[in-house]
C-alpha cells in the first residue's frame, strides 16, 4: 500500500465525517485504476440534493453497475453474506456510503463470519452493526488472536474486540428486534463479552442489548458512553444494577431508557424493584432523560409516589411503566401532580387499574394515553412478561 493511500485512509478513520478526504481517496483509488474510486465518486455525487432527474437516475444506475465488484471488496466475508451467488437479504443485510461498508445485519453469525468480519478492510468504516441470534456454541476451534476465555460457551463476540471499526460504530444491536407494543418474546442470545465490546465504542449513539447474561454493572458503568443518546436493555434475568446507570456521570446526555426484564422464575419482587429504580429517578447525572420506559416493574404504587417526589417529570415527555402492578392509589398519585400534566406521552397498560384511577389519568388530557389489558388487583402476572425461555 502507498504511503499517501495510507495516509488518506488514516485521516478517514480519524475523522469518517471528512467529505474533502473520502474525496482525495475516491481520486487516488480511480487513478490507481480501481473501480471503488468511481464507486465512491458516484455515491458522494448522489448525497448533493441538487443531484435530480436524469443525471441522479444515471448515477444510480453506474451505482448498480460498479456493486458487480462488491464480492473483491468484501473478500473474506463476501460467503457470509451472499448465498449460492444471491443476495442472501432475508437474513443477513448490508449497505454502502461513500464506498464503505455502512451498516451491516447478520442474522445468526457464526465465528468464522464475526472473524471475517472483523477483518474486513472494507467494513473499517462502519456506524451501524446488528447481530441476530447469537447463542450456544461448544463445537468450535478457538484461534490464538480470537481472545475466547477458556471453556466459554458463547464465544462469537471475542473475535469482534480487536475490530477496528468499532472505535467509529453509532448503532450496535445485539440479539432479535422486539415489537415494543407486546410482552412476550424468545430471547435465544447471550450477552456474554457484550460489555467489553460496548467499551470500545466510543461514538456509539443507540445501543440495544435484547440478550441475556450481560455484565449489566460493567456496561452500565462505562466512561466512554458520552454520546449515547438512546440505550435499551431487554431480557436479563438478574436484578439491574440501576445504581450504577445513576452514578455513571459519562451518560449526561442520555435521552431515552428502555428497560424490559426477563420472565421471572424468583417471584417478587422480579428484576426491576422500587430500590433499584430509585436510584435511577434521583440521578443528578441523567438531566437529558426525556423518555422513560420501566416494563414488568414491582414498584407499584410506591413507584409512582417515588416519580412524583424526585421530579423527574419535568423533564420527560414520555413515561411508559406498562406490565406493572399500579393500582388506583398509584393513578391518584400521579394525576395528583401538576407535573404530569408535561407529559406527551404516558403509558399504563397491563396494570391493575379500574374505573377510577383509569378515569383519573384520562381526565389528564395526555395526548397519548394507553390503559389497555388491566389485570386483577393483586396478580403477579406482570412478574411473567418478557423472555420465556
């Protein structure tokens, strides 16, 4: 590799949003004869607004033609994405910007595919990275660099630390996209080395862990999350570790938290109590939160009064605490304070409201309210929402 081929490239992965060097290198490629340089040259032409009509539909279509290389560029993770010659979308999806790899989805990777991927000279780039299911693997040869703890059962992530990629990911989701409107799903992946992952991601924006057995405390205490702006946690068994989340100061700019535990198999009072989520509502680090969302909390009435008196709806423009045990008491307590009243959006499905606390919070004239499916006063059934396996 020339030198100046060099130092373009390390201006890129220094600062990726550099449109003058993604330029110099889509030349420098095209004088070297390589076809990526006109891809990139087409794909920085198509980004201008002013591109329209005839002269974009015939860049578009030069885009097409040049993606005929994209097997070279891919090279050794290409047979982890096509499938006998085709486009293998319907699991595995990948997309292009500024002729590198921009966002990848495998669906149920392997470690021969995570170690191609890692590798992947064109992938140097990338913002966006989803992983399907991710789950149990014993029949397996480690490598020296893979990095596998010895005996681990779950070694697909370990190859993925020493990705250079990771220093420029914006989006990381590990384990199935969930429909947030139900409340019952199948977790089959396992969080395991997803915190140490997560902590070479220093530009990360959204993070969405729907996977099990992740070192919760670890990833909630991370320094280097100072951009994440939305971060989501579904599954996990264990009582979340909340406390952390609240003293880490790294996460002042979060705006949206989405919890949502496992199936319980311990009873009360399941993984999302009042004293871990008070914590939580009394952070002096989370100013930015504007959208709160607690499923299958134990919390209660106590819950609502502890929301109430910490403040926290002042700030937020969301409160959904769906598949919990709110009763009338707690619905007082909340159309009680004038503050709730700021809300745009408030969600109490699955509790156990009645008539009253359900007029109550409808009088309340939140312009997005919900209070389907009440179950009995008492019921633990919320104890049993999320991941059955």
């Amino acid at each position: 590799m020339s030198s100046l081929r060099a130092a373009l490239e390390q201006a890129l992965f220094d600062n990726p949003d550099d449109r003058a060097a993604h330029a110099a290198y889509a030349d420098l490629l095209a004088e070297q004869g390589d076809p990526r340089g006109e891809f990139i040259q087409v794909q920085l032409a198509l980004e201008d607004p002013a591109c329209t009509g005839e002269k974009r539909r015939e860049l578009e279509y030069r885009e097409q033609m040049l993606l005929t290389h994209e097997r070279e560029w891919l090279g050794e993770l290409a047979p982890h994405l096509f499938e006998d010659g085709r486009h293998h979308r319907l699991h595995n999806h990948w997309s292009w910007s500024r002729g590198w790899l921009d966002e990848v989805f495998l669906w149920m990777p392997g470690l021969d595919s995570i170690r191609a991927l890692a590798r992947c000279p064109a992938a140097h780039l990338l913002e966006g990275l989803e992983l399907g299911e991710v789950g149990y693997q014993t029949d397996y040869e480690p490598r020296p660099d893979d990095g596998i703890p010895e005996g681990s059962e779950y070694p697909c992530l370990y190859p993925l630390l020493k990705a250079p990629f990771l220093a420029n990911l914006r989006f990381f989701r590990l384990g199935e996209e969930v429909n947030f409107e139900e409340g019952h799903y199948n977790c089959r992946t396992s969080g395991e080395g997803a915190a140490d992952l997560v902590a070479r991601m220093p530009r990360l924006v959204d993070l969405q862990l729907l996977a099990d057995e992740t070192d919760l405390r670890r990833l909630f205490s991370l320094p280097n999350l100072t951009r994440l702006l939305s971060l989501l946690v579904y599954h996990d068994r264990d009582r979340y570790p909340l406390e952390a989340l609240a003293a880490n100061p790294a996460l002042a700019a979060l705006e949206r938290l989405r919890l949502h535990p496992a199936h319980s198999y311990t009873g009360e009072p399941g993984s999302l109590p009042l004293e871990v989520i008070t914590p939580l509502l009394r952070s002096p680090h989370l100013g930015s939160l504007k959208h709160l969302h607690l499923h299958g909390s134990s919390m209660g009435d106590a819950g609502c009064q502890e929301v109430v008196r910490s403040g926290v709806l002042r700030r937020l423009e969301t409160l959904d605490l769906r598949w919990g045990c709110i009763t009338e008491e707690g619905a007082r307590v909340l159309a009680s304070s004038p503050d709730v009243r700021r809300l745009k959006s408030l969600r109490v499905d699955h509790n156990q409201l009645t008539g009253e606390g359900l007029a109550l919070l409808g009088a309340l004239g939140i312009p997005d309210l919900t209070s389907a499916g009440q179950d009995e006063p008492g019921s633990d059934e919320y104890l049993y929402t999320g991941d059955m396996e």
